[in-house]
C-alpha cells in the first residue's frame, strides 16, 4: 500500500496525549505532534494489514475480531 | 457536597474521553477503509470498534513513556528524539518513523521559507506574524 490519504489530526493526537500527562507542564512540540499522528496512523493500518493477511490464510471473507486477536500480540510487541 | 463535586468531575472526565474514543474511532474507521479497498477484505464493525479501543489504550502508554522521555532529558517539552525512542522496538517501524522525521522537517522548513519570502514579498515595512498556537519545534 502506498499513499493512505486518511490520518490523525495534531490537534486529536495533542489531547489524546495531554489526557494521560502527569504533569501539567508537559508540552509537545508541533514536530512531535506530527510524528506521533503518524505513529499512529502505522499503529492502526498495521493492526488492519495484519488482521487481513490473517483472514486471508484462513480463506475467510471478512476480517474478524478472531483475525484481529491473533495478530494484536505481535503487534503490540512491535509497538 | 465534596462526593457531589468529584462525581461531577469523574462525568465530565468520561464523557470527555468518550468524545474523543468517537474522534478515534472515525479515524480508525477511514483507515480501515482504505485497507479494505486496497486489499478487497471487508472489515466487520467489531472489528473496527477493537482496532479502536486498542488504540486509545496504546495512547495511554504511548503518552506515559513521552512524559518519563523528556522528564528524563530533564524537558518539559516532548520533541521528536522522544518519538523516535517509542520506535525503537522494531527496526523497520524505526527506519519508517525516522524517515517520516525528516519529511516532516525538510516540508516545515520549505515552508517556513515560502512563507517568510511571501512576507518579504508583501510587507516594506514588515510587521512581526503572530505566535502560533502550537509550541514552536525545538528541532
């Protein structure tokens, strides 16, 4: 897959972030923010490719949440 | 009347939260999308809603270890060296996060050129531009 047009906002990712900060303080530079949309943007087509490739080899139709839990372990581990 | 007050604050945190799980999940849910077309497997809803829930959970970590990175460097801003070591687990995520890293740089730094020479271009006698909102790149 080359180009993915969808991806996470800075201004989505900087609150998902400040929701889990300990300190009031903590600040992240607009760089980061971009970076981090695009770590989660891998993180989810990721778990989204790899689940397919799991119901492919199980010649199944749809992706299911079975595919998604067989392969969310390593992915986890990769993340 | 302090149990009242938490209570009101324990709601408005969840609900806030659930806002932005919503936000996730239509991300997640275009996505998913282009997968789909690109690799003719359709995904079922559950499926989505769990690609989902897993990744607001993995903000959590990730926004912990950001935190802990740039205490550690004795920063309260976290930057993009903080980004990259939440990468380092596997080499390709890595060589992919830091490429994506210099994209981004080199982009903001052809932009910032193009906006300063418009700026040169328009103002004779030229006026200080605002602060953006987003803190400035330590990069």
């Amino acid at each position: 897959m080359e180009e993915i047009g969808a991806g996470f906002r800075k201004e989505l990712v900087s609150k998902l972030l400040h929701l889990h900060f300990k300190d009031d303080k903590t600040k992240v530079s607009g760089d980061a923010l971009q970076l981090m949309a695009e770590l989660l943007k891998i993180f989810v087509v990721e778990a989204a490719i790899r689940s397919v490739r799991q119901a492919q080899a199980e010649d199944l139709a749809q992706v299911g949440v079975e595919q998604l839990e067989k392969v969310l372990p390593q992915l986890l581990l990769d993340f | 009347m302090m149990e009242e007050e938490e209570g009101a604050e324990e709601q408005q945190r969840f609900s806030y939260q659930q806002r932005l799980k919503a936000a996730v999940h239509y991300t997640v849910g275009c996505l998913c999308e282009e997968v789909a077309s690109d690799k003719e497997m359709q995904f079922s809803k559950q499926t989505i809603a769990a690609i989902s829930e897993v990744t607001f959970q993995q903000c959590e970590n990730f926004a912990k270890d950001l935190e802990m990175f740039a205490r550690h460097a004795k920063r309260s801003t976290i930057n993009t060296e903080d980004v990259k070591l939440l990468a380092r687990r596997s080499n390709s995520l890595l060589k992919y996060i830091t490429e994506k890293n210099e994209d981004i740089a080199q982009f903001n730094l052809e932009r910032k050129a193009k906006k300063k020479k418009k700026l040169e271009d328009e103002n004779k006698n030229s006026v200080e531009p605002a602060e953006a909102g987003v803190v400035e790149s330590e990069n």
